[in-house]
C-alpha cells in the first residue's frame, strides 16, 4: 500500500482555497484575515495591457491576470521569469539595486514561483523555488530560497490549536523536569517570570487552568492568518521556512530549516539567524543571534539572547541577555544573564536563575536517581560549578555557588550562599568554604555585577532585574547561613567536649557564642554538617570563624546602605526627624525570584491570587502587575535593608543615638574599604603570581598583553565610587547632625 498521500487537484485551483469554505466567516472571503494583516497602505490595482504584456514578454505566466494587483509605480520590466498564482499584490518596483552588507542586488520580482503573496513597495525577490501565502514588507530582499510557506493552520511557534485540530497536535515546553510534570504553553512574549510562575504552584489547579486560557486568549484560533516578512528584512541562501512570522531589519543567510516560529526584530534590536540553522517550534525575541549550526526545538529564546557554533537548546526558555554556545541544553528554565559557552557541557531538568557561568566539561542533571527521568536541580542566582563538574538529580543550590572541578557522587541541598564547593576524594569528603568569594574572588564577584547590569540590552524592561549580589535573595540566605554555621558550631564544639546528650537549642547557643566572640577555637575544631550531602561521607566546612564575621558585616554594609538610601529619599534634617520617620515595624520577609525579578513572596501570592479570582484577566494585565511590582521593589528592598540592619546590629532603628548611627555609618565605610581593597588585591594575584608571569619575557611585556593593573578601569571605578561613598556619609552625617 502507498505510504505518501499524493492528492491531485486542478492547476487554476493552485494560490485559492487557502481556507476552507466551513472555516469562512458569513459575508467574507478567504482574504479577510490577509486583508486585515495588511497594513501597509499601499493602493493596489489592476494591470494594463501593456504592462501585462510586457510581463508576459519577460517569461512571466499566471493563470489569471486579473488577479495580479499593483500600486501605481509598478514596473513591469523589473518582474522577469515568475510564475503567479492565485491574488497577488505587488506594491512599487523602481529601477534600483538595493545593497546589505556585501550584497547587492536589483529590486524587482525574478525566477521565482510565487502563489498567494502580497508585497511592498522595491522589494527583491530573487530565484525563491516556492514563495506562498506571506505578506512581504518594503525594502525586503529574499534571494536563493528553496521553498518559503505559509500554512492555514499557522501557530508561529505559539502554543495554540486552530478551529478543528485535535489537543495532540499542541506544543508543549516540558520545562524543569523531564517527566513533562512542569509543562507550559510557549507563546511570544513570554517573559522568565511566566516560565517560572506557570512551571511551578503544579497542585493549584484553578492558576494552571487559568495560564491556559490566557494564552488561548492571547491569540485567535482562526485559520488562515498569512506569514509576514518584515520591512527591510533580508533572506538569503536558506532552504525551508515554513510558517515563520519575522519582524523588521531581520536577516537570515544559510539557515536549513526554519519552521513554526515567530522572530522578532526591529528598531529596537535586530535578530539574526545564520549558517546551517535549524530551529522548529519557538519563538525569539528581539535582537537575538543564532549562528552556526544551531539546533532548537520547543523552545523560547528571550530578547536579545544567543545561541551559536552547534549548541543545542530543547524543551527550554533562555532568558535575556544570555548565551550558549556549542553545548547541549535540554528541559531547562534558564533566568536572565546566563553564560554557557563550551563545546562539552550539558544541562537537563534544571532551573537557572540568572547571573550564572556553566563551564566546560559540566555534567548537570544527566544521573538520574530514581526510577524514571524526573530528577530537577535548582541554582540560585550567580551559580558557577567549573571545569568538569557532574552533579545528580535532586539538589539545590543557594546564591552564587562556586563548584570546585569533580564527580560529585550524591545529591547536594547547599543552604549556603556564596560558598565553594569541593569534592575531595583523598579524604572521602565533601569539603565547603562559606563566603568564599568575599575572602578570596571579590574581583569577580563584584565585577560579574557590573557586567551584568552594563550589558542588559533590553527594550522592554517589564520586570525589573536584579544584579546585585546583596539583595533580599542572598541576604535572606546569608541568614540561613549564620543559622547554620551556629548549629554545626556547636555541635562541633560539644563533640570535641564529648557532650553527646546535647540538643539542637544548645548546639546553636554554642555555636553563636564561639562565632560572634570571634573565638579561634573555632579554627581548631572538625565542623561537619550531616544535612547536605546524601552519604555517608562526611561535609566539612572550613574558615568557618572568618566567614561568619564576613557575613555579617555584608549584612551591616547591606543595611546601611539601605538606611542611606532611605535617608535621602525623605530629606531628615535632623537625628531626631530621622527616628520619627524610620517604621517602628520592620520585618524580613521571604523573597522569590521571579524570572531575575526579586519582589516579596506575599506580594506573588497576591498575583496568584488575582488571577486564581479573575482580577488578572491575560498575560497583558500579569506583566502590568510585574511593572507595578517593579516599580516598588526599590523601596521595598529599602525596608528589607532595614529590617536586616535592626536584625543584625540588634538596634531598634528608630531609637538611634548619635553614637550608634556613627558606628553603623563607620562600619559600612570599613566594609566598603575591604570590599574595594580585596577587588584590587584579588586581580593583583594575577599580577604578582610566578606562575602567571613566566609566559612572558618581562613584566613590561606582560602589561602589553594584559594591560596594567592601575590601568583597569573596573578597580578604577571601585576606587572612585569608595571616595563617593565616604563624600555621601560625611554629607548625611552633617545633614542629620551627628
């Protein structure tokens, strides 16, 4: 029996027909939604005979001519060798060579098969095999094509079913888990935070049913939408497209295959696809770049985010202003500035959440512990596992985790933020260093920071991201730390005490007293954790007494930066109208990251709420919420700041005297003097290492080749804003009077 359904119809019915009669509105045609698409206000008409004439002169053939439509410039000596069925439209033609980049080529229409197209005005359309039903903007330029279609039933990568498809047919992206247990609908414009809210809160079915409607409203379910190519857009040297809707100034050249997507692009950020892509069901968003034998499939790439040089991004959403490169990316929620670039590494089931670096080597998520595929990992902000890292389903990791290069045998739940993780198999241990990056990486850290914000190109700013290291997020966690690092404390000093009926209230009291005495007992003792690492191996945490003091500190700093900000939003002219205008309430409250958007859990537990009661009624009213959100988030860290400063300094805040709002305001400048010191001394590593300098013939060659270290303009920067900082302290004291 034949496999391929080969169906024959008559040739004059080629270019009609694209909806079915059933699917016809009353008193429409099947251009109503063509025509609708069309805007760009060109006044087309029928030919003359003469140019119909000339057109058939130039091999041009149409099995109706009354069906081809053209403006008033057209010019029917630039339209050579086309065959045209069904409605064609073709907007002004002048005797112009339009030129991008190295290519330059006349406008007009040439050996192309064109069926059921409208066109701007000057556009080249040069030896495109098959060019059906697309709406093709002015100034575009689509050459060596081998087949660029439209379907009636279209989705352009959006997670929608037409009039009369079954629920099968549906694109799904299996976020977070490969067992298809955290799916969302993809659709264009779905930002992180809607990945993140949709994937997780799985039980509360009325949000679930609710996130599926919006997306249903978002987008009509009628057949017959038309694929658009925007102005300025240029195509060149591709195979297939297949119903692809593409914005303004895009530019494809050599892609294989391209279907069901929409690609943004525009004023506001150019998209580009290159050689040897392929890319089916997605959407990307402004300003991308796709180059090099990319492979994409379920997917939603986010404003101006990368993929290149063979990577491979499946069932996954890429945040903005995110890369990866060459490796394989697979079931993945990655948030905003992530990094991955490496030919060998590879991510599955995992939930990213930003700022983070994947280097080469990494195996995370590919051990799957339980009896099927639906092991997930979870990495707080700033995550950095390096060289050769393989870690196993299920762990979660706090903020701006470091991972040392090795095979980590067993699940890891890493409540300590800033840390660095090693596996040390000579001991049979897992070793951890809290608050590794300010002893020792400041340069790094600090920079990653900077970074991060200076390269944020996004147009659309709807959720406002955080970069910062001390934020409500890691400052919560730094917290969870100190809670920590007291309890396995004491219960380090109780056992080297042989005191084995002790409980978890006395550890902690142990612990708390030795570590805020700065006591160098500490140093002596064997501190273990027993709540890390599931094994039977020891966790040992090392430099545990410096990285207690270090914390807090950063949470002192971090608060009186808060209080300063505070201060001169409300303009006290004096201690005594300071107190009067400090909350008397201050309460830390738990923060979540929503897609690299930081805001209190109460307030995403009302957003829950209002769509779950239909206040929130599409995505369109979410992201408006995430606007007002946004707008908020600068006062509510401020009193985040300040519930952690009355929580850390043990003052009631509105009841300070001179005395002790010098020493917080000393304590801050002492923080921020050791802060710009260890980013100096840090890089300055690199400078005085033997090591590092013995590729070089002399230090004066080395300088050429990395530039000199009083010559950085980071540490530069650090340097200046360390001078600022204490201007603005000495300017509020003197304000307030103290």
């Amino acid at each position: 029996m034949a496999q391929n359904n080969i169906t024959k119809t008559p040739l004059d019915a080629l270019g009609y027909g694209f909806i079915k009669d059933h699917h016809i509105p009353k008193g429409k045609d099947e251009y109503y939604l063509r025509n609708m698409q069309m805007r760009n206000g060109i006044h087309y008409r029928t030919l003359t005979a003469y140019e119909i004439e000339q057109l058939v002169r130039n091999g041009n053939t149409t099995d109706n001519w009354n069906h081809i439509l053209v403006s008033d410039a057209f010019n029917p000596d630039l339209v050579k060798n086309c065959k045209f069925h069904g409605l064609v439209r073709i907007g002004k033609l002048e005797p112009f060579c339009l030129g991008f980049s190295d290519l330059k080529t006349p406008v007009g229409l040439y050996n192309s098969t064109i069926i059921s197209c409208d066109f701007g005005d000057n556009v080249v359309i040069n030896n495109v095999n098959y060019l059906s039903h697309y709406i093709i903007g002015s100034e575009a330029i689509i050459t060596n094509v081998n087949e660029l279609v439209t379907t009636n039933h279209s989705k352009f990568g959006n997670g929608i079913i037409k009039v009369d498809e079954k629920e099968e047919v549906r694109i799904w992206l299996e976020l977070c888990n490969e067992n298809t247990g955290r799916k969302v609908l993809p659709f264009d414009g779905m930002l992180p935070g809607d990945a993140f809210l949709w994937s997780r809160f799985r039980d509360d079915k009325i949000l679930q049913n609710k996130l599926v409607e919006f997306t249903e409203k978002k987008f009509n379910n009628k057949r017959g939408y038309y694929g658009k190519v925007g102005d300025r857009t240029v195509i060149k040297n591709c195979n297939i497209i297949k119903d692809v809707w593409v914005g303004s100034d895009a530019y494809f050249k050599g892609a294989n295959k391209l279907k069901n997507l929409t690609v943004n692009s525009g004023p506001e950020g150019r998209t580009q696809i290159g050689e040897g892509c392929e890319m089916v069901n997605g959407t990307i968003g402004l300003g991308c770049r796709i180059f090099y034998g990319v492979k994409a499939v379920r997917f939603i790439m986010a404003d101006h985010s990368q993929l290149k040089y063979g990577a491979r991004l499946i069932n996954s959403y890429l945040g903005q202003n995110a890369t990866i490169s060459c490796c394989e990316v697979l079931n993945s929620l990655i948030f905003p500035a992530h990094e991955q670039h490496h030919n060998n590494s590879f991510l599955c089931a995992a939930l990213v959440m930003g700022q983070s670096n994947i280097a080469a080597g990494a195996t995370i998520g590919s051990n799957h512990n339980s009896r099927s595929a639906d092991g997930e990992i979870i990495m707080g902000r700033g995550f950095w596992p390096g060289l050769c890292v393989s870690l196993k389903h299920n762990s979660i990791f706090a903020s701006f985790t470091m991972i040392n290069k090795g095979d980590y045998p067993a699940e890891l739940n890493i409540p300590i933020p800033f840390c660095l993780i090693s596996n040390d198999t000579k001991n049979d241990q897992l070793t951890i260093m809290p608050a590794y990056w300010f002893l020792y990486n400041m340069y790094a850290l600090a920079r990653n920071a900077w970074k991060y914000a200076h390269r944020d190109k996004r147009f659309d700013k709807t959720q406002e991201l955080e970069y910062n290291y001390l934020a409500p997020d890691s400052i919560n966690e730094i917290f969870t730390a100190l809670e920590k690092l007291e309890l396995y404390t004491g219960k380090a000093y109780l056992r080297s005490e042989k005191k084995t009926d002790s409980d978890i209230t006395e550890a902690i009291a142990v612990g708390k007293l030795l570590l805020k005495s700065n006591n160098k007992l500490v140093d002596s003792l064997l501190i273990t954790a027993d709540d890390i690492e599931n094994s039977k191996r020891k966790t040992v945490l090392v430099k545990v007494r410096q990285a207690y003091k270090v914390f807090e500190d950063v949470l002192l700093f971090y608060g009186v930066k808060e209080l300063i900000g505070f201060i001169k939003a409300n303009g006290p002219t004096s201690l005594a109208e300071l107190r009067k205008q400090l909350p008397s309430k201050l309460s830390r409250d738990k923060w979540i990251n929503l897609g690299g958007q930081l805001m209190p859990e109460a307030d995403l537990t009302e957003l829950r709420k209002k769509i779950n009661t239909g206040k929130i009624k599409g995505w369109d009213d979410l992201h408006a919420q995430y606007a007002i959100k946004g707008s908020l988030y600068a006062n509510q860290k401020c009193m985040h700041g300040l519930a952690t400063l009355k929580e850390i300094a043990g003052l009631p805040l509105n009841k300070l005297d001179e005395h002790q709002i010098s020493y917080l305001f000393n304590s801050a400048i002492a923080t921020m003097e050791w802060i710009t010191k260890g980013i100096h001394d840090s890089r300055a590593k690199d400078y005085s290492n033997p090591f590092r300098k013995m590729v070089y013939e002399s230090f004066a060659e080395m300088n050429e080749v990395v530039g000199k270290l009083e010559d950085n303009s980071f540490i530069k920067e650090q340097i200046m804003e360390l001078k600022s900082f204490k201007k603005e302290i000495s300017s509020l004291k003197k304000q307030i009077g103290v």
